[in-house]
C-alpha cells in the first residue's frame, strides 16, 4: 500500500504529569533510532491491540458509553482507555490499576509484556486487576499527515503520576526518558528533538502552575469536546 493511502493506526498517548520543584512536570521518553518518531523525545504511548478490547470489563470508573461520547465515537471507545493504561505501564512501569503486586512483581510483569512472553490480558486476569480509567483525562486527538510512512489517530490523555510509583523507560524501544516541566523542555528543544504533536502539547500545558489546574484543563476540553487536528506535511518532512 502506498505511504500517502496508508490509513493511520487508532493509538493513545498519556502525558503523565507530577508536581515539580517549581512547576508541574512532565514525562519524557526516547525512542531508539529505528523506532517510529526515533531519536526524539515523546509521551509514553502506542496502537491499539486485540488485547485492549478484550480486557474492558476490567476497566473502573468510565462507562463504554460515556467513553463512546467523549471520543466522539459510535463504538471502541474504551478500548482507547484500556490501551493507554497498557502502553503507559510497559513504556514508563507506571500501573494505573487496583492491586497488589510488588515493585518487584511489576518489574517482572512489565519485563514479561515487552518481550511478549506474557499477555496483557492474561496479566489482568491472573491479578484481579481494575483498570482505572477515570485517572485518564482525554483532551486532544492528532492524526499524522498524510503521506508520512508511519501514521497514527492518536487519542491524547493526561495523568496524574501516582506518588507511589517511579516512572522510568524500558531500556529497549526507550533508550532514555527524563521528567522536565513543558517550559524546561521547550527551552531544550535544540537539544531534545520534539515531534510536532508534543511541541503543541507542551505548549499548551506550559501555562499552567499547578498539577490540578492542568487536570482541570483537561476536563474542560474533554467537556467542550475534542476536535481532529492533522497537519499537513512539510516538503522537508516535518509537519
């Protein structure tokens, strides 16, 4: 299929925010060279998998139909919900979930789900886990130009870092991550490659003081509702 018909792949992405020192901050990961966005710092995030759908009835605090109704859609919307929770634990080992599994225990699962030795599913199932998708903040949806050889329909969600987790990248897909607030990392951006889509987002989040305002924010966008944004690619190839 040619780059410029390839439809983009449903994804989500989490913004996972922590009060700072001075000012709210924010998640960063890097993506090795090979990996889509590579080399540039980006929020944890990826597609949709079967294994998202299958576990729902895991997730806490949205219903399918008022997830359906926030995304703007006639049905899936939960899944959205359920994918960000996965991606944010394999790419940061921040679990939003009910549970009680050691840091340990975590590592071990989270090590397991990446080299594809265990199953999403099967890990939710074999913990009683509940998903609590009410931590999730649905506030922006990008779709990547067309034409671009790897293309998304990103959902975008911001978080509250729960203060009994520590964030941190793989080591594999993520060869390094960091935690800055949105204005240290657009100060950074000549050192620290940004895609357009989190160049955007820190800027609109760079005007807030506090964690809470930010959340806030987030609802509000949600409750006004949430428009496409797909730039148009740059003859250089940035959007």
């Amino acid at each position: 299929m040619a780059a410029d018909t390839r439809p983009p792949r449903p994804s989500s992405t989490v913004v996972l925010v922590r009060p700072g020192p001075a000012l709210p901050e924010v998640f960063l990961v890097k993506r090795h060279a090979r990996a889509s966005f590579g080399s540039r710092y980006a929020f944890p995030g990826g597609v949709l998998e079967r294994s998202d759908a299958a576990v729902t009835d895991s997730c806490r605090g949205v219903s399918p139909a008022w997830a359906n109704a926030r995304l703007k859609l006639e049905s899936g919307g939960l899944v959205y919900y359920s994918a960000a929770i996965r991606e944010l634990f394999e790419e940061s080992g921040v679990l939003l979930a009910t549970h009680e599994l050691s840091a340990a225990a975590l590592q071990v699962a989270r090590d397991a789900l990446n080299a594809g030795t265990l199953g999403w599913q099967e890990f939710i199932a074999d913990n009683g886990l509940e998903l609590h998708c009410d931590r999730l903040h649905y506030f922006s949806f990008w779709i990547t130009p067309v034409g671009e050889p790897h293309r998304y329909s990103a959902r975008f969600f911001l978080a509250r870092s729960p203060a009994t987790q520590t964030a941190s990248h793989d080591g594999g897909e993520l060869t390094e991550s960091c935690w800055l607030s949105a204005r240290q990392a657009l100060a950074a951006r000549e050192r620290i490659k940004l895609p357009y889509p989190t160049r955007k987002t820190l800027e609109q989040l760079a005007d807030f003081d506090d964690v809470d305002s930010m959340l806030r924010w987030a609802d509000a966008c949600g409750d006004k509702g949430v428009d496409c944004i797909q730039p148009a690619a740059r003859a250089d190839g940035a959007a």
